[in-house]
C-alpha cells in the first residue's frame, strides 16, 4: 500500500487495517520468493549428492539444467524486486 494510501486511511477503520495487515510488502515478497527458490535449489541438488551415483546421465544433465534454471530464475526474481 502506498504511503499516500496510507496517510489517507489513519485511524481505526476495521476495513483498512485488514487491508494494510493483507496486502504484503516488498521485502516480505522479496523474502519469501528467495526462500522457496533457494529450497527449491537446494532440493534439486541434496538428490543429486544423495542419487548421483545411481542416476542415468541424462537424469543428470535435466537435474543440473533444472538446477541452473533455478539459479537463473532466482536471480531475475531478486533483479525485479531491486
């Protein structure tokens, strides 16, 4: 919510302190796309540690694809938020 938004909507209103407790902030945006993306990355790679002997080689080239478009999209989020 904008601060002229906000500066507009001061007071006890039960409608617009739902709204400001509901609508997310940036950094809480920001935050919480880094961290699902990260897990995911980190998920993709604790199976290629754990599985890596065992998997077929082109398993592994779509796991380290998968990992590298991981890291690629997890850097375009945090360039979008900045």
């Amino acid at each position: 919510m904008s601060k002229s938004t906000r500066d507009e909507f001061t007071g006890l209103n039960p409608m617009h302190t739902t709204m400001q407790m509901f609508s997310p902030s940036k950094l809480l945006v920001e935050s919480a796309t880094m961290i699902f993306i990260m897990s995911f990355a980190l998920l993709i790679l604790t199976i290629m540690v754990w599985k890596g002997a065992t998997l077929s080689p082109e398993l592994t080239a779509a796991l380290m694809i998968g990992l590298f478009v991981t890291f690629l999209v997890a850097v375009r989020q945090y360039a979008s938020f900045r």
